[in-house]
C-alpha cells in the first residue's frame, strides 16, 4: 500500500462487504493490484478493509464475480475534508452576507417625518430636504450633521423660525415651527343679500342687516332679501349684510332615455403582470408581452412590505388586464323612465350647489316612441338663493 500521506491525500474508505463470498473478493482485488489494508473481521460476521478511493471504483467487476455488495462505514482523506470544508466555506458566507446586508440596511434612511407643518407643505419641506440630500434611501453616513442641515433648511423655507432634524436607526424627523403671522381681517364693503332666482322663501336667518322678507314670501330675482342699510330715512347707516335664505326653485327638464343602452362587461379572461417595487421604481417581472385584448381595463395592486409602525420601500405591484367588452342591453319603459330621471336629478343637483335638496319632481308630460322614452319633468329644489350686492350708494347718517 502507498505511503499514509499519499493516501491521504487520494481520501480513503472503510468499506464493509455483505454477501456474497468476501474472502475471494479480498484475494482477486489483491490479484488485481488493488491496495487493500486493515482487513478484519467484525462482530456481527463482516469482513472489513480500506481502500484508496480509486480503488474504490475499480472494485466493481470484482462484485460482480464474487456476488458481494460492499456498504461505505467511514470516509478519510483530502478529498472529503475539502467537501466538508466547502459546506462550512458556503454556510459561513452565508452568514457573513446576511450580517453584511442587515449591516446595509440599517445604515439607509427608510422613513422621514415631518411635524409641525399647518400652512407649509410637507411637499416642500421634503423637496428642500431632498436638495440637502436627506431623502429616503440615502446612506446615513453621506448626511452632513444634523445641525447644519437645520440650519439650511430654514434658509430655504422662508415662514419657519426654527427646523429641527432628529436621526433615530433608520428614521429621520424633521420638527417645523412656523412663524406666527397676525390674522387679517376680511375686506368687506357694505353689501345687500338679493335673490338669485325667483323663489319661495323656506327659510331666513339674518346675522347682520335687515331682512325684508318672511317664510312662505314669493320672490323674483334680484330682490333684496337682507338689507344693508339698518335705521330708518333720518338715521341710518350701512353695513355688511351677512346671513342665508334657502326658498323652493322649480326646475323644468326635457328628458330623451333611450330604452337600450350600452354597458360593458367582463369576459373574465386576464393576463396579470407582476413588478417588483423598490421606492418609487416598478421593475416588470413576470407577464410580459402586449395586451391580447382589444377592450379592457387594468387594476393596479400594490403590496408593500411593513413592519410594525414601519412601511418598508419594496414590495410588489400586481397588474391585472381584464377583458371587457360592450353589450346592448334592452330597458323596460320602467327601467328608462328611471334611468332617464336620475340623470336629470344630477344635473339639477349640480346646478341648484351641494346643499340642495329635491323635494319634489311632477311628471308633466310623457310618451314611448321609437325605442325611446320622452318626458317633461318639473322638479321642486330647495337651495340657497341668496347673492352679494354691493352697496354703492352709500348714505349718512
């Protein structure tokens, strides 16, 4: 057998044969030139040796013609430390890496908060921030000190008297104190509150002037609903009329619903498209090729990951094309006549402001005709009725 060192360095098996008739196996791989050494016999009736790995592999024909099978027990050498070794290589890098990019991503700036700010956007006070480079994302060792940040800031956010910049891990606040600036009084000229249509009045409430109409008053546009003049034709003087009046307004619509109407709809096939998301970057992942569909819509999903109180940059955005298409769908006279009077309540509503009301609506004339349904519709709204006037000519006491 060759020298220990060589032998080592070839690796070396202890192998156990089974079966067979072991000591012809022994004595024709001797023949054959194999390196056998330590041959034993073990308790339970096996003959055990070892060998150099290589003729490990040159043992096979002479299996075959004793009818052994040889099992492995223990495995020595070069080759099988470096085995070993390359695991612990690969498992210790591993962790080296882990702890590296834990290591990099507690020395980014994840989050940046900004208290403080009433009348300033945090918009601008990010974009200002951003042009001293503090924004998300940014390594913690290129921010220059949190005083001279502070101190530029305010340079460039004219309406602050004192910024302050707080680092805590991977979170960096910034604490705004605006200047106080003194209440300006509004700009009011003497003025009467007229109407803005003709109405009926509902309601009146006058916090400053005279009003000069009631509940239940018919009035025509233009008239005076509070006055700006308080006192009587020897004693008066002017004021800023303030107050509302809310009336009943009638609203005449001529309304053409056709009784089939197109709608879309959903096929239910899809292509879905995956991005992954890092700050405010999407970069497509899986999906890719043009839309098949000639209608559709696309919904967009958005997952970010998120720790506790945390709202981490990455994550993941899914894309999903849904087919539609437009089909003709067939309305009862019913269907229409409904369709067709909400269509016409909006428009009232958005002419009439956000705070009317319809309380009424009078059928005044309808017909079915040709596929359509034909309505005059008389809608009773009550809204706001009042407008400014100002008062030009001005009188004295």
């Amino acid at each position: 057998m060759k020298g220990q060192g060589v032998t080592w360095l070839q690796g070396v098996v202890v192998v156990e044969a089974r079966g067979g008739r072991p000591e012809e196996l022994v004595n024709r791989a001797l023949e054959g030139g194999l390196s056998l050494s330590a041959i034993s016999w073990t308790s339970n009736g096996k003959l055990r040796f070892e060998l150099s790995v290589g003729d490990f592999f040159k043992l096979r024909p002479y299996l075959k013609q004793t009818g052994c099978r040889v099992h492995v027990v223990k495995r020595n050498g070069l080759p099988f430390w470096m085995a070993k070794a390359e695991k612990r290589i690969w498992f210790a890098g591993g962790l080296a890496l882990f702890f590296l990019l834990i290591f990099l991503l507690s020395s980014l700036v994840w989050r940046i908060d900004v208290v403080g700010n009433e009348r300033m956007p945090k918009e601008d006070i990010l974009q200002a921030a951003k042009a001293e480079g503090l924004y998300t994302l940014q390594w913690s060792f290129r921010l220059q000190d949190a005083d001279v940040i502070s101190k530029k800031l305010v340079t460039a956010l004219p309406g602050t008297t004192w910024i302050g910049v707080e680092k805590k891990g991977t979170k960096v606040t910034i604490r705004v104190v605006e200047m106080s600036l003194p209440e300006q009084a509004a700009l009011n000229s003497p003025r009467h509150l007229i109407a803005s249509t003709d109405a009926v009045v509902t309601q009146i409430v006058a916090e400053a002037g005279k009003p000069l109409v009631k509940k239940n008053t018919r009035v025509k546009k233009g008239q005076t609903l509070i006055s700006g003049i308080i006192g009587n034709e020897t004693y008066n003087k002017t004021v800023v009329a303030k107050g509302s009046v809310r009336g009943l307004v009638w609203y005449e619509y001529e309304i053409l619903s056709p009784m089939t109407q197109q709608v879309k709809v959903y096929t239910g096939e899809k292509k879905t498209k995956w991005h992954a998301v890092i700050g405010s970057r999407a970069l497509q992942i899986s999906g890719f090729g043009d839309n098949p569909f000639a209608q559709s819509e696309t919904v967009t999903q958005e997952e970010r990951v998120s720790w506790r109180d945390w709202t981490l940059p990455f994550g993941r955005m899914k894309e999903t094309i849904m087919e539609s298409e437009m089909q003709e769908r067939t309305l009862t006279e019913e269907e229409a006549r409904e369709a067709g009077k909400m269509q016409a309540k909006a428009e009232v509503l958005l002419k009439a402001g956000a705070d009317a009301v319809i309380r009424d609506e009078i059928v005044l004339h309808e017909k079915a005709d040709n596929g359509k349904v034909y309505m005059k519709v008389l809608f009773e709204v009550e809204q706001s009725i009042v407008e400014e006037m100002p008062l030009v000519h001005m009188q004295g006491d």
